[in-house]
C-alpha cells in the first residue's frame, strides 16, 4: 500500500493538479490510491461495475472491446497523464464499455468514481475543474474516434501516387 | 512558386516526357498489397547518372496500361538500384503488381520539390507520417542517418492501420541506434500487440517539441495531415517550419496538363513538398 503522500506526490506530476489548488488536491488524495500493474494485469473488464478513475503514472494501458469472431479488439492506448475509465465519473454510465490491461508494467493512481461525482456535487469549484477535464478528455477521445472510424489509410482508390 | 527548393522539377535532362527502360531486380513484399520494387536502368550510363532528392518522384510507365507518380523510397547514396514502394490500388499499381524480377518498366524522372535537408540542418526534426507517407520520407531518414551530427533530436512518429500495414519494420532496430527515437502506432491493435493504439495526431502529447527549433516533416493521408498540422501548431510550431508531402492525380509530372493542380499550385512541379505556409490559406478549403 501507499500512504498518501506518495499518492500526492505522484498526482502532483501531472500538469492538469498543478492548476489545482492545495485544500482540492488534499480531498482527491483522499480518495485515490496508487496501484503497480503488471503486464497482462487486467484492470477491469467490459461489463463490470464502474467503479474507478484511473490516470497512468507510468507505463501504458490498452483499452479493449470484445468482438464476435474477432476477439479482443485493441482500440485506445493510454500513457503517462492520460485518463482512462472517465466515463465511471458521468452519472448516467454504470458498466465498463470496454475492458483495460496493462500492456507493459506500470503504475496508476485510482480516483473512487462515486466519492468524486459527490465532491464535484458538493463543491462547485472543484466541480468545475474536474469537469472541465473530463471534457476535453472526451472531446479529445471524440476526435480519436473520428479519425478511427473514417479509417484514413483505408481509401485506397484516392491513394494512387504513392 | 515553392520558397524550398529553388529548383522545382529536377529532372534529368532528356527525362521528361520519354521514358527509359529500367529492370526490376528485386521485388521485397512490405504489407498486404504493398510492395518494394527495386530497379536499374538497362543502360549503365543511365543508372550511373540518375541522382535524386529525398521526397522526390518518378513516373513509372507499363506499355498498355500507363503511368503512375511513385515516390522514391530508397536510399539517395545507392546509385546502384532506385526502390519504389508502391501500394496496388489503381490500374497501372495493379499490373505491376503482376510484375516480376527480370520485367522491365518505363521511367522517368526524378520530379518535384524535396524534404529540405539543407535547410534544417540544425535543427530538431519531427517526422510524423502514416501509412504509405513513410516511404517518400525513408530518404531522408537515411540522409540523417548519414549526415546524422547535422541534426538535432529526431523523431519518427508513424502509424498506420494495424501492426500488419506497418512499412519497413525491418529497419526501425537500427534507425533507432542512429540516434532516431522511432514511435509507432497503429488504428487497430489485437491481443498480441503490446505498442500504442491511437491515430498518429493524438500522440504529440507525449513529446516535447522545441517550437523554436523544430521542423516538422509529414506525410501520409490528408485527412492525417491536417491534424498533425493542427497538433504541431498547437505547440506554437511556425508554419514556415512544417513540411508537407502532397499526393495528387500526377499525370505529366512537369505541371502541362493540369492533373494535379491544388490552387495555383501543380503538386508535380510545385510539389509534392511544400512549405505549409504556401498552403495554409486553401489547405482546409472544402474541395481542395
């Protein structure tokens, strides 16, 4: 286990809590904890209880979709500073959408998903900057999305000079 | 008129609309439909003296079938064999792709602008590109390798669909020992790949860009383009240090017919390196 002030001192490396202020930092430490990851290590799967936030200190996670006669489905990677598991912090989304292994070793600090949806409830400025976040992960997610699904090296006929 | 290189088709006298004959070597298979095709000139003075910039084209020609802009994928230094990494997707790709080692096909060429190495001597480079946009840039990966002190910090960042579609994995072992930090990525991953998983734009993220003095080299599929050209802006990265490979329907390569045209540029003789500068005010215009 990790004792808090580890869990500060690795949430304090990432550039998005240095725009935070002390007295906010201290009730987002007090619900995360720091946990080591081992290659292959699943972090949840898709279906379960959506339960925690996650950001990568180090190392790098793959999100994976399930798919009939395909298998297992690769779709997002996250690295040091990136989010992953968001959407456990919206009110309105109860399972995991897609499962999470640890591809290499690392560490991730684990946000309780539930205790920060009530302190954004409960302070509106610390509200704010966590929501604030929260959307440019999804807008950025979003664009990721986009650019996936239009499947830019899959035109094959415009590609004809290279 | 591109402000990069000074002179816009350098093409070998005699070149230019003639094609000569060239035997295929070799033929090293790259990914599902991509293949390198590695020729010489039948006439040794003529393989003697072909010279080329990284970034540039040549026409490839097959009696019956056309021509077709291929870029040159080989090393600038090899004067022995020119390779051109070519993806089967239109008619005259498709028969060559029936091609095999001993076959000859038309050249002509080399055309249009290059990476401009000389300038960015100095400097750190970034070279974010994907899919089948490595191979015009593999020429300047082996320039820096060669004149690599020239050079600040290098990075190829490059993706492409899946770990399958990759170019040249090969060759990223000792890229890597040259000093280049080499990135991959790819759209799609399955259970057995352990690398990054995301379009080639989101990865900026983890890098530090000296926006100062940085040059950022791409090349790949437009729609890619733009946005690496959005991140690299993001980080204050001047346009004037953002060089863009373009592809266009390359008919004539030496800007007559008219194939190729992008505003009041022809990709073939203007191109297909530019400045991003010279582009910015129609490169997001809708049709362009």
């Amino acid at each position: 286990m990790y004792n808090k002030a580890e869990v500060t001192r690795e949430l304090q490396k990432i550039p998005w809590f240095k725009e935070i202020e002390p007295r906010h930092l201290e009730k987002i430490t007090d619900i995360a904890h720091l946990r080591h990851v081992r290659a292959g290590e699943v972090l949840f799967r898709e279906g379960d209880k959506e339960d925690f936030l996650y950001i990568v200190i180090e190392g790098r996670v793959a999100l994976d979709i399930f798919v009939p006669h395909r298998g297992k489905v690769r779709i997002y990677t996250a690295e040091p500073w990136d989010l992953f598991g968001w959407s456990s912090v919206t009110p309105t989304i109860h399972q995991r959408t897609a499962g999470a292994v640890a591809v290499v070793d690392g560490v991730v600090v684990g946000i309780d998903s539930a205790k920060l949806r009530q302190l954004c409830e409960e302070d509106h400025d610390l509200g704010y900057l966590v929501m604030r976040r929260l959307t440019n992960i999804v807008a950025s997610r979003l664009l990721v999305t986009r650019l996936q699904l239009i499947d830019m090296f899959g035109s094959p006929e415009e590609k004809n000079a290279k | 008129m591109t402000a990069i290189a000074p002179e816009t088709a350098k093409s070998h006298s005699g070149f230019l609309l003639e094609p000569h004959w060239a035997e295929i070597t070799a033929i090293t298979p790259e990914a599902d439909g991509i293949s390198t095709y590695w020729i010489r000139f039948t006439d040794p003075a003529e393989q003697e003296a072909f010279r080329f910039e990284p970034g540039q084209f040549n026409m490839l020609y097959l009696p019956g079938f056309g021509e077709s802009a291929i870029s040159i994928s080989s090393n600038p230094q090899d004067h022995e064999k020119i390779g051109h990494t070519i993806r089967f997707v239109g008619n005259v790709t498709r028969a060559v792709s029936r091609l095999k080692v001993g076959d000859i096909v038309g050249l002509r060429g080399p055309f249009g602008t290059y990476w401009p190495m000389k300038e960015i001597e100095g400097k750190d480079i970034f070279i974010a590109c994907g899919g089948i946009g490595l191979p015009p840039l593999r020429p300047a990966l082996y320039h820096i390798i060669q004149n690599r002190e020239k050079y600040g910090k290098v990075t190829l960042l490059y993706g492409a669909r899946t770990s399958g579609d990759l170019m040249f994995p090969n060759e990223y072992a000792e890229w890597r020992k040259a000093g280049i930090d080499v990135e991959i990525t790819v759209d799609r991953g399955d259970a057995n790949w352990n690398g990054r998983v995301g379009v080639v734009p989101m990865w900026f993220y983890q890098f530090r860009i000296d926006s100062r003095k940085t040059a950022v080299l791409t090349c790949g599929p437009e729609i890619m383009i733009r946005f690496v050209i959005f991140e690299a802006m993001a980080r204050r990265v001047p346009s004037e240090s953002i060089y863009v490979s373009l592809e266009r329907n390359m008919k004539c390569g030496q800007g007559s017919c008219g194939h190729c045209q992008m505003g009041p540029y022809f990709i073939c003789k203007d191109g297909p390196v530019f400045r991003f500068d010279e582009l910015q005010s129609f490169f997001n215009v809708e049709e362009f």
